[in-house]
C-alpha cells in the first residue's frame, strides 16, 4: 500500500513554506543533532537520547519525520499550525494510532538533502517493533551509498538528464533544481515511481518528468544527454527487494543500462553509473562493460574507477549470513563463481563517453584515491579525450611538465655480492587516483628533471644528449610515455591540472 496522496499543489506550497520558515535544512538538523553528515540518520532509532529535548518546531520534525517517533497530537498542535497540519494529513504523511489514539506517527520519512525535501520509505517502526523490508521498498537516499553515487555526479549544464532506477527520484530532482534543463526519472515499480512523483510536487519542479517502466522503455525515441545510474547489483541466489538484487552475477540491470547506450545516449554524452561488477578469468570488468555496447563498442570511451574489491569468497559468506542459508548456501555460491570463472567482485564508479570527433576510443581504469568524486572523473575523461586526438601530439611537445608535489619514488635495494643494490623503482601517487608505476632508473632520473621550465622537446633532447635514452629513440614512443605518466598524475602540464586536492569527496571513502 501507498501512503501517499496527491491533492492540490498549494498543500505541497504549504507544506515546502513551512519546511523553509523552520530550517528544516541539513545543516540546521546535523547541527541540532551533532552529526557529521545526514547519513548517521539510518542508524537513530525512535526514542534516541541523542535527540535534542529542546521543544521547538524543528525538534518536533526531527522526531516525527527523521527518528520516526509518535509524538504526543498536543505538543504537535501547539507548535505546528492548523493549515500545515491539514496539508500533512490530507497528504498523507502523517497518521494517527492505532497503537496511542492521542499520538501521531509519520507515514514515511521526509528529510532535507541536498537543498531538496525528500519522501521514502522508513526504516523503523514508531512503536520501535521490529522492521521488515518488503519488496518494493523505497530505498532512502540518505544511505551512504547513494551519497557516494550523487558525488560522481557532474554539476555541469545539462539540456537533458535521464536517471534510470531512480526510486526516491533524488538525482534527477537534484539535477533539475540545480543545471538541468529538463531531467527524467525512471523506475519498474509503482511504489517509487509514486513516491518520486511526490517529490517532485513536493519541491515544485516542473522540469521533471516521472515514468514506470523498465530500463529505457517508457522514454520512448528520446535521447539523453547525460544518463546517470545507481541500479541494484548484489548478486542473488533467490529474487530479492527490487532495489538490491541484481541476478546471480549482480550485473543484470548494469548491462541493460549499458546495452541501451547506442540508441539512448547523444554523441558527447555521459553515462555515470554506480555498481558492483565482476573480474572474470582474462576479463577485467571495463573491457567487460565495452563488450556490452556490441557492435557499436568503437563509438564509445569506457572509464571504471574502482573503489572497493571483494573476494568472491567473501561475498559469498556474507550472503550466506545474511539469508541464514549456512554451509549449502556457500557452497551454491562458490558453484556459482566457478561456473562463471569470477576472479573477483569489484564496486566502483562506470563512466561511458559517446564520441562526438574523430579518434580512437579509450579503455581506463584507475584506483580512487583519498578524496574521489566528480572533479577527478572530469580530469581524467578531458585529458584522456583530449590525449587520444591527433592534433594533441604537437600541443603536448609544447607543453612544459612538473613533476606532481605528492609524487613519491619508491627505491627497492637488494643485497648482492655484499652490497646493497638499487633493483626496482616505482612511482607512487595517491591522487587524484592512486596509481603505482613500475619504472627503468631513468625515468626516475627524468621525472626528476620536470620543473615546468622545460618542454617536452627540449627534454626528449636532453634525455639523448645525457644517454638516458636511446639516441634513435623515436619521438612518439617518448611522447606516449609522457601521455601515461600525465594520466596517471604523476606528471602536471598546464591545461590539465589536476583539482585541488580534497576536490572529491570524504563519503566516497
């Protein structure tokens, strides 16, 4: 059952006017409750002492709609007017009962993020029973993994936005308040589609458009811009809540989405998608997701930026926790992953770039590094197309390299014939992405060099004339070294700096 009712937009007018007059922002509600971030919400039962006793309006809306409390009708109706009350219950977020007649509990969870009011599902009863999930729950935004999926996400000018099993709709209301022009939100189930709808009549946009249906199927011959994805992944044995279960491998709907790519998304465009995957014998995830794209593969840049990576082993105990299915659910497990040579499980950002110039196609993939989000992703994809056309060769001759400030050279000595000896260098950085180099000693001696005084020519010739390098060294062979060392961060030139450090996020840790 749906809780939610929709009546005429001056209740929602009212409603949003009364949120605002009372602060019902995210900073105001993390200051009142000491926390860091809106996330540490999932985890404040009904009741909790760390709620403040200050008697105010918007202790009463922490307590009805975040912590999810029954709160005595009095202490309610002295310090929330009458005509927002009306619009509460004629909206069908608040309720009365049955368990304390002289009570009122909220229906759902209604909380600020991200300059929006957003409705989901709660995660707690008011009478502090035992919660059950049920199968087409609406999935709160305030998780942090939705934190980690809205931090990929580009603020850049958009004409259209297309978010895909989009629930509580946050990402294309996100983006239509704030750079979008038009944006679109998507989901199969009756359940969040209602509830994405509300929220968009809840915050008074009117450049979004909420749709049910399956993947791409409701935008009929539309195309997007920018198409943005946190679909369900975990691998199941047995069907699950909709918004986790993503098939025995978990890449069911991940490779829908990617799949629709060739029809739905506009030459320049992104797709940005959040999700587990898996390394398979042979099969590294990205070159995977390029398969995926079939026959029309070569129009397309593919970036994975792991964050995390999981023994298959693992994840097969901690289903098997999860479900109580015991020592035969492992088993079926390891079965499963032998069958599909899985190697390892790896959850990470997806970013794919429909071409719109002539060049070749690129396959990267990094490892994030202490701050992560989109400024990194923007750095990496513009100097990856850029370094990918022609016309980029005599540029990047021109160019003047610094060695990055944080870059680190690792020396490994080893003992022989009585002396310690210098066997194995590597270059080290950990960001914008961590990145390890294994390098000959006289690319230490070069990075070394790059002080940003000197050209890329001019060092090539220096290399020759001090027997660093070979003197029929080919220059290409010199200058695509160059490209991997500025795409791996270890080198700076002017035009793609990379962002401030701590341009990312803390949450995608």
């Amino acid at each position: 059952m749906i809780p939610l009712r929709f009546k005429d937009s001056q209740l929602f007018t009212t409603l949003r006017e009364f949120f605002k007059d009372t602060d019902y922002t995210e900073k105001a509600v993390c200051e009142r409750l000491g926390w860091n971030t809106m996330h540490q919400a999932l985890t404040c039962m009904p009741g909790s002492q760390s709620v403040s006793r200050t008697v105010d309006r918007l202790q009463v809306l922490i307590r009805l709609f975040l912590t999810g409390e029954n709160v005595e009708e009095a202490e309610i109706r002295a310090l929330i007017p009458g005509k927002v009350l009306e619009s509460m219950n004629a909206l069908g977020l608040t309720s009365y009962g049955p368990s304390e007649a002289d009570h009122c509990h909220a229906t759902v969870a209604l909380y600020p993020l991200r300059g929006l009011y957003i409705v989901s599902d709660r995660w707690t009863s008011p009478d502090r029973s035992a919660f059950t999930a049920f199968d087409d729950i609406v999935y709160p935004a305030l998780a942090s993994t939705t934190g980690r999926f809205l931090e990929v996400l580009p603020p850049d000018p958009c004409d259209s936005l297309l978010e895909l099993c989009s629930g509580t709709g946050i990402a294309a209301l996100a983006a239509a308040a704030e750079y979008a022009r038009h944006a679109w939100a998507i989901d199969i189930t009756e359940r969040s589609t209602e509830f994405a709808e509300f929220n968009r009549l809840l915050n008074g946009l009117n450049n979004v458009t909420v749709a049910k249906g399956s993947l791409y199927e409701p935008v009929g011959e539309r195309t997007f811009e920018r198409i943005v994805a946190h679909p369900p992944y975990v691998p199941t044995l047995e069907p699950a809540e909709i918004y986790y279960g993503g098939g025995e491998d978990g890449e069911r709907v991940t490779r829908g989405i990617v799949q629709g790519l060739p029809r739905y998304l506009r030459p320049g465009g992104r797709l940005y998608c959040l999700a587990l995957g898996t390394e398979r014998e042979a099969e590294p995830f990205e070159l995977r997701v390029r398969q995926w794209l079939g026959d029309r593969q070569s129009d397309f840049d593919v970036l994975f930026v792991v964050t995390k990576v999981h023994d298959p082993s693992e994840v097969a105990f901690q289903s098997a926790v999860k479900s109580r299915g015991g020592t035969a659910e492992v088993e079926q497990w390891k079965a499963l992953f032998e069958r599909l040579k899985v190697k390892n499980l790896v959850y990470g950002a997806i970013v794919v770039q429909r071409k719109n110039t002539e060049r070749p196609s690129f396959t990267v993939r990094r490892e994030k590094g202490p701050h992560f989000g989109y400024p990194e992703i923007e750095w990496l994809m513009r100097w990856e197309s850029a370094s990918a056309s022609p016309k980029t060769s005599k540029l990047l001759l021109e160019s003047q390299p610094s060695a990055a400030p944080d870059l680190e050279l690792q020396v490994l000595h080893r003992f022989a014939d009585r002396t310690l000896t210098p066997s194995e260098f590597r270059l080290r950085i950990d960001f914008p992405f961590s990145m390890e180099c294994r390098c000959q000693p006289w690319m230490a001696a070069f990075v070394a060099r790059c002080d940003g005084k000197k050209t890329i020519l001019e060092h090539f010739e220096a290399c020759k004339q001090d027997n660093l390098i070979q003197p029929d060294t080919p220059i290409e062979e010199f200058t695509n070294l160059l490209r991997l060392l500025i795409s791996g961060g270890f080198l700076q030139v002017d035009g793609f700096l990379p962002p401030k450090t701590g341009g990312g996020s803390e949450s995608a840790k």
